[in-house]
C-alpha cells in the first residue's frame, strides 16, 4: 500500500464527503488497489462523516483507498455514462469540468484516459 496524492476541484469537497464522488479520470494513472490518499475538508461546525466531530478551522484529513486498479477507458464513456460516480450533476458538468481542467487540446471522447474508483476508508 502507497500513498498516492490526487488532487479535486474545491467544489468536489461535498461530493467526495457524501460518497456521491466516488471515481475520477486522469490522464495519467495513479498507484493502483489498495493505495490511498489524503483528502483536507474544512468543517469547523461538524462533519457530517459518522463519529467524525470536524475541525477547528484549520480543515482535517479523510483518508480514500483505491478499490480496483486504475483501468483504461474512453473519455466519453466515463464522462457520457459514469458522470453520477465522478460526482457530478449530469453529462454535460462532467465535460466542462473535463474541459475546464485539461483544456490544451479539444476532447472528442475517443482519447483513453485512467478511470480511477475509490472509497472513504477513514
Ligand atoms: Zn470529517
């Protein structure tokens, strides 16, 4: 088990403390089952993980583990069909997010990128 790091968009922080985001496409993999990483939530007033009592202001840890293997899979079947698992509201959120992230080159859905699922362990 290693500890890889991956980072989220800020408004990702509810999703990923829901358990609504429970996967995310990266063009590059990251570690593989069983690796886990950090994630800091600022909750001062109470999170709402059970027995979880929040932070003073300064934010606090969760930690997720990686489930499966990272697989390589087509961006447009992730973001068309799996958009509810990345966290996101409907298919075309997770396109702008896409797009917002990795806008170098236009995306046309075929390219292969790394679909990676995770859960909260901590
Ligand atoms: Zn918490």
């Amino acid at each position: 088990m290693t500890e890889i790091h991956l980072k989220f968009l800020p408004e990702f922080d509810e999703p990923l403390i829901y358990g609504r985001k429970t996967a995310t496409s990266r063009t590059k993999r990251h570690g593989k089952k069983g690796d886990t990483f950090e994630h800091r939530f600022y909750y001062p007033n109470g999170c709402p993980v059970r027995g979880c009592t929040g932070d003073d202001g300064d934010g606090h840890d969760h930690i997720f583990e990686l489930i499966t293997d990272p697989v390589r899979v087509h961006l447009g079947l992730i973001l068309d069909n799996l958009w509810d698992i990345e966290g996101c509201a409907d298919r075309d959120e997770a396109w702008a997010n896409w797009r917002r992230i990795y806008d170098k080159r236009a995306w046309a859905g075929h390219e292969q990128v790394w679909l990676h699922r995770f859960r909260m362990v901590e």
